[in-house]
C-alpha cells in the first residue's frame, strides 16, 4: 500500500493536539460504499523492558474470516505515552506494516477509539485518514462520553453520547462478557460499525481482526523478550 503524509509525526503534545483539531474537519462519517471482501484488523504491543513498539496489521476475508496476510513493524516509539494522543504514539509504526502489505482491506476495525474522543479524532480516525480507508474503533474500555448499562445480551448496545451527541456504542459482543466501546473512525457510521463488529466475531469479546492482530503482537513481543535474555 502506497500512502501520502498527512503531517509531520515529530511534532509537541501542542501541536498534536493542534493537529487533532484540524483533522477532525476531514473525517467522513458515511454509510460504509462498496461490498466488504478484506478486513483489517491492528494492534500495537508495548514492551517496558525493551521499549519497544509491535505493531501488526493482519488481514482476513469477509465474511468467513480467513486469514489472507499479516504484516508487522518493530520500532522504539517517537512520541510519549498521553492520554488523547496516543495516535501520534502507535499511528506511525501502524503504517509502516501497512506499507508492506500487498492487498488493500475493504475496512479496518482497530484496537482503539474513533470518534468517541475529546476532540472526535482517536486511533482508528487518525488511521483512517492517513490510510483513505473506511475504518472502526473498538476499544476494551471507555475514553470519553457517557453511555447506560447495556443488557448482557449478545447483539445488545447503548448510545455513548457527549452532552446530546451521540458518538459511539457500547457493545455487548458475548453474552455474560464486558461490552466493548464502538465507534466509527472514518468513512463508515455508526450503525455500519456496530454492525461489522458483530459480524466479525466469533464467540470472544473481541472481534476477530484485532483479536488475531492482538494475538500475533503479543507473540512478536514474547518472542522478542526471550531472545533478548
């Protein structure tokens, strides 16, 4: 994949934030155009011992999930660990293993926020941007936004909303199972996200593109500290 600079990545938490502001104008949120063939999914691991950042992009086929590439960067961050701007932190080596992929995913969903951030600009939208694809946050926890308890049923979610705006869901993927946190990162809405989360599960919390990418980060990250000893 061929991508084009939106900005420069060695930039102050000002400026980052500055940044956010002004991309936050670009994003789309559409009904998601065209048929789903390729799904991607990424992750970024973090190592205290090494310092180090793994981060995979793995793509699968749509709708039965079969793993068609993966593609990973290690690298040493080049921005510090704060809360809000984490994309400036996990964005760059993120494309870097999208880079070296030789299929284009139809959507990504990532391990992160879109939308449902202070300033509507989280992981996935700033992802999505800098790749001009459709892309879907879906955090393990809640950044920004108030929401009501969702009922423990499978398929079941609430509005997370920010004074009346709504900017996300919260999911319940499994039953009996914390919920995950929705939003749409760019090129897609809100409906179309909650539902390729759904569909992409296959009985885990997570669904599956960032469960194999979570997976696979993790094991590059193990693997790595063992050969390091």
């Amino acid at each position: 994949m061929k991508l084009s600079p939106l900005h420069s990545w060695e930039v102050s938490s000002r400026e980052a934030v500055e940044i956010q502001h002004r991309l936050r104008k670009l994003v789309s949120l559409e009904e998601l155009k065209g048929e789903v063939h390729i799904v991607g999914g990424v992750d970024v691991s973090y190592s205290k011992s090494s310092q180090l950042l793994y981060a995979v992009v793995v793509l699968l086929s749509f709708p039965d999930l079969h793993l068609i590439e993966e593609s990973w960067s290690i690298s040493k961050p080049s921005f510090p660990y704060i809360p809000g701007l984490l994309s400036f932190r996990e964005v760059p080596p993120l494309l870097t293993a999208s880079e070296r992929l030789s299929h284009k995913p139809d959507v990504v969903v990532c391990d992160g926020q879109g939308i449902a951030h202070p300033r509507g600009m989280g992981l996935a939208s700033h992802l999505g941007l800098c790749l001009s694809l459709p892309t879907v946050g879906c955090a393990k926890s809640r950044l920004y936004g108030e929401y009501q308890t969702v009922d423990k049923r499978a398929g079941c979610f609430s509005w997370i909303k920010a004074g009346d705006k709504i900017i996300g869901a919260v999911v319940r993927t499994r039953k009996g199972v914390r919920p995950v946190f929705v939003s749409p990162g760019h090129k897609i809405d809100l409906r179309g996200s909650i539902s390729l989360v759904l569909q992409t599960c296959r009985g885990y919390r997570l669904p599956e593109p960032t469960r194999q990418a979570h997976l696979l980060s993790n094991k590059l990250r193990c693997s790595s500290r063992k050969r390091s000893r």
